[in-house]
C-alpha cells in the first residue's frame, strides 16, 4: 500500500467553513495526527486512528505523521485555520528537511483552510480589504527584537495587521509591550478588534481602539487585528462594521 | 419579506473548495451580484437571478446589490477567493458609508474564502509559513509611490510576502518596477514563486529567484509570493517544496 501524508485546514471551529477537499481527506485517511482539541473535531469511524497530542510537539508530532506515511498509512495531520499560517505545515516540512531520506519522495500535500484573521475580518466587516500583515506575536521561535522591529516597519507601512498567538500564560508582558509600541506609532485613536474563538459557540468580537485597549483583552484563542490609518467604522442601528476602503488618496 | 445581502467568498476555482457556508448562502439567494466569471460559477436554477457585471464596476455593483437587498431581496454577492481580501467586501462597505440611511439598517454578512495566496501557497509547501504581508499591486487605487514604500519596508521588516494584481495590460511596466525593487532590497537570490489560476484545470506553479524573475511570468490570474530571508527550497525526487520555517535565530 502507497501512504501518503496531507495537512489540512480544518478552518476556525464551525462545520461549515471545512472545504469539502478537508473532508474527503480524512474520509480517505488510516490515521489523523494533531494538537488535542483539534483531533477531537474529528468523527471516530472503523478503520481511523485518531493521534492526538499536547501543544508545543509540533516537530515531534510531524515526525510521527511522517513515520507513519513512510509505513503505507494514509495520514491527515490537522491544524486549525490554514496549516500554512502559523501552523502545522512548516513544522512537518522542517522534519522533511532535516529527516530521513524517505521522507522526501512521500507523496505530500498541503490543503488550505480558512485562517483565523480571515473569518474574525469577515465577522468584522473588511478591516484586512486593503494592504495588510500577518504577525505571529509568540517568541518561542524567535527573539522579540524581531517581532519589535516588524511592528515598527508595519505601523511606518500603514498595513492593517493580523496577530496570531498574542497572549500565553508563559508570556503575559509581550502583548502589553506590543500595544504600548503599537500607540506609539499609531496613536491612540487607531482602531482594534479583538475577535475570539470565531464561528464557535464562545465566539466574541470586541471593536475599540489602541488608547482603550488592554492586555487582557486578548488571549490563545483571539485573533487581533489592528486597522490601517484608513480604516474606519460605520456606525448603524444594527452591529457596527470595520472596514479598509480599497482606495488610498495621493 | 425581509431581504438581506451576503457577500461571499468561492475559493480560488475548483468546487472541492468553497465552503458549505458559502454553497448555503447561495442555495438561500434570490439574486447572485458580481463580476461575469464568479457569476458564471454559479448554478442557475429557479427562483434565482443572475446579475453579471464587468470587471472595474465594483461601485456600481455593490450599489445595485444593495438596492436589491433593501426592496427585500436575498442578494449574495460573490467574489473569488475570500470576500475581504482585494474583493468585493470593501467595496459594498464603501457604498454603505456613502448611500442613503436604508442601507444601513440591511442585514450584512461577509462568508470568508480560501483567499488566491494561501491556495497558491498550499500548493508550493508553506511560503507564508511565518510573518507576511499581502500587498494589492494595482495602482487604480493608491499612488505608485505607496506601493513602492510598502514593498521597501515589507523588505526591511524580512516579511515574506504574497502580490495580488502583479500585472495587466492597463499598466505593464508596473510590475517590472516591483520586480527592481525588491531585486535590490532582497538580493538576487531570493526565492519567488508564480502560482497561477491554483485548483482551476489552467493552473501552473513556477519557481526560481528574483534573479532570474521576469515580469512576463506574471498576468491578472497570478499571485506572486516572494519568500523571507528564511525562505528555502527542499529538492526531492518529486515536486520541490518551497516553506519558510517557524524559527528564526537570534
């Protein structure tokens, strides 16, 4: 038997934002690896081992997905959103690079979900609907130097940004830092959504701006998008909408 | 009978990826809005009119959407890819801002989409596996000289970075001058990739470096992604795969 290995994107939490391509991966698939929460979106059937294991093994984890293909299985490994946003597929192609030859001639494919900026932005209104960035704010992989800089060069860009990961127990003072860089280059009057756990039942959206926002605003499970210096509200009867217009003045 | 408007993303081309919300909204709709090719992936059936308008009309469009939506229609507005990326979702917002009180009391949705630069990046490996920006290359709407400015400090910020509109016919030598640009704020031998019409039965993915890059590898069906500094290419028997991993060294 041929083994293969796909990533897939099981898109934000609800049911119907996973493409019908994810869902005829893991009805073809042996096995199905993942971080806890998301192998529990997957249905148990005859035949399916389901893998699931704790947060930060994701090199771990990809190695064992990797195995098992090698072996003849058919292997989904799930992220949430898209695998290719900070996600599962960089850390299963880093263990391909630095693996066993094997490896390398495996049958792969990555299939794209809907990311978590792109359904809290949706839920929003259209605050990415121009030029925009996607920043990781976790500094396990890299120095916060770095993540510094990037906020500097976004805000003097005018993007819209996008913050994955802004908040962990392990690091509570980073996301404060980040505001506190973000007012300074944007002003306090520069809008900012906090948006969590879209399309799941806990879902909540906050719209405020950097002056009023705090730290706990936000933890492992928000997407934080921070508007361009265009980026505006429109005030309604019904639920407000944030959005970028496409059109920049010279 | 209440109408509302739906404005929704149909993925990059192929069925296997527009999500069950997406296909519900349209299975709802009285009345399907946009450009001629999104319209044309629309089944007809009863019940259910087709308005298919031509490209550089997004205003006029959005204004009639919206006008069917207040006379009590279910209009379902679709774009490609994801509604709030360089689509028609700040376009209706903008007609919003601008249009009389009745539309704003409409009931509005934005249904995201797998959006053109995670499909393509998909299909190479995991390009945008880390911080990224996504920059519109078109100058109807922005001055020439801002893109230039974003496409300098995206480098500065080691950002990778995915183009949409790289080129057509209206403005040939703008993509050319991107292409200088970034040849001399990232080097010669940065990886770039030419993903075009990803999932659709036309679809090609060209790999090579910003040396090597002419502006004729791009048209209005492409998205560019040009990778970090960490960007790599991992040669194997098969097809290569091109990621950017999770870390990055101080």
């Amino acid at each position: 038997m041929s083994g293969w290995l796909k990533i897939v994107g099981l898109g934000p939490g609800d049911e119907s934002l996973v493409t019908p391509e994810a869902n005829t991966a893991l009805a073809a698939a042996t096995d199905v690896v993942g971080y806890i929460p998301y192998v529990a979106r997957v249905a148990p059937r005859d035949g399916l081992t389901l893998h699931a294991s704790d947060n930060r093994v994701e090199l771990d984890r990809a190695r064992h997905a990797l195995d098992l293909a090698v072996q003849g299985h058919r292997v989904v490994v799930v992220s949430s959103g898209d695998p290719g946003v900070f996600a599962m597929a960089s850390a299963v192609f880093e263990a391909v690079e630095e693996g066993p030859d094997a490896w390398r001639t495996l049958d792969i494919d990555v299939l794209p979900g809907i990311t978590a900026m792109l359904a809290a932005a949706a839920r929003a209104g259209a605050p990415l609907g121009h030029d925009f960035c996607a920043i990781n704010l976790s500094d396990n992989l890299k120095p916060w130097a770095l993540i510094e800089k990037r906020l500097r060069l976004a805000a003097e860009a005018d993007f819209a940004m996008a913050f994955y990961n802004p908040r962990s127990k392990s690091r509570p003072e980073g996301f404060e830092k980040a505001l506190e860089t973000l007012r300074t280059q944007c002003g306090a009057d520069r809008l900012i959504l906090f948006a969590r756990a879209v399309s799941r039942p806990d879902e909540s959206l906050r719209i405020t701006t950097l002056g009023e926002a705090t730290a706990d605003m936000a933890d492992m499970s928000t997407v934080v998008i921070v508007g361009s210096s265009r980026t505006r509200i429109i005030d309604r009867p019904v639920n407000p909408i944030v959005y970028t217009p496409r059109f920049t003045p010279e």
